[in-house]
C-alpha cells in the first residue's frame, strides 16, 4: 500500500516521507530535491540520489525496469548495472534491485571497480511502488520534475 505521510513545509524547503513494500522497511524521504531511500530498520543502508543522480535514474528507469522484469519471469540471468553519477549505480540481481555507491581500489584500474558498503537494496515489490509514486513525487516536487523535463529535452533535442 502506497502511504504519504506527511508532506509539509520545513522552512523553506518542501519534504516528503513515503513507505515501501509489504514489510514497510523501505523509506523515501525527499528534502531539498534529494530522494534518500533508506531503512527504516537499518539506519546504515540508504541510497542518496542528489537532483543529478535523481534525473538519471529517471531518465532510465523504463531501462532498469525492463531487466527488473526479466529478474522476475527468471528468463534469463540479471547482471545489470546502470552509472547514476558520482560512483553511484542502479545494479539488479538476486531478486532485488539495488541502489549501491563503487568504487576502485587505491591502485588498481577501473576494470576492478568493488561495490562500497553505502547502498540499499529493494525487493520486486519495492520497487515496483518505487515506480508508481515518480509522479506522486513528481507533483509535489516540482523542481525535480522540471530538472527532469529539462534533461529529457536536451537529450532527444
């Protein structure tokens, strides 16, 4: 069940707190155009997508939910990985889909990229409320939708 449960005026800044999935461990909150997925249970594991890292999810998340789907029929094996921004990527496999910081080893070239331990993961259902709430966030994020529009129309423009 997609939840809202508050969306006010702190100061100047509009913030948002949404809840994911059955288990309801999985927070979005939304300060100053920045998305942190987190749990709720864990305060160690959360993803922060900045307005870039937010337009580039986006700008593929049609992509990224094309292999998530894959990972569910079991069709054929998920090793995916799409670059966010800043060492962040969107990565699917295992059944969920996670949104997890890389980084390179000192000394060792970018072939041998490790994921850090700053990241979180979230199961189908997760995510698939994740996508239904874009326009939710959307509309009352206003910035965030127009960083969006703005990124759309340069790339197909």
């Amino acid at each position: 069940m997609l939840e809202e449960l508050y969306a006010s005026v702190c100061g100047q800044d509009q913030c948002s707190l949404f809840i994911l999935g059955e288990k309801r461990d999985r927070v979005i909150d939304i300060v100053r155009n920045v998305v942190t997925i987190r749990s709720s249970c864990e305060p160690n594991k959360l993803a922060m997508l900045t307005p870039k890292r937010w337009v580039n999810f986006i700008l593929h998340h049609q992509q990224i939910d094309s292999e998530t789907k894959q990972l569910n029929l079991k069709t054929r094996p998920v090793a995916f990985r799409l670059h966010l921004g800043d060492g962040w990527y969107v990565t699917g496999g295992y059944n969920c889909m996670e949104f997890r910081r890389f980084y390179v080893p000192y000394g060792a070239s970018h072939e041998h990229v490790r994921p850090a331990r700053d990241g979180i993961g979230l199961r189908l259902d997760e995510w698939a409320e994740l996508l239904v709430l874009i326009p939710t966030i959307h509309k009352c994020h206003p910035e965030l939708s127009e960083i969006c529009t703005e990124a759309e129309s340069q790339l197909h423009g």
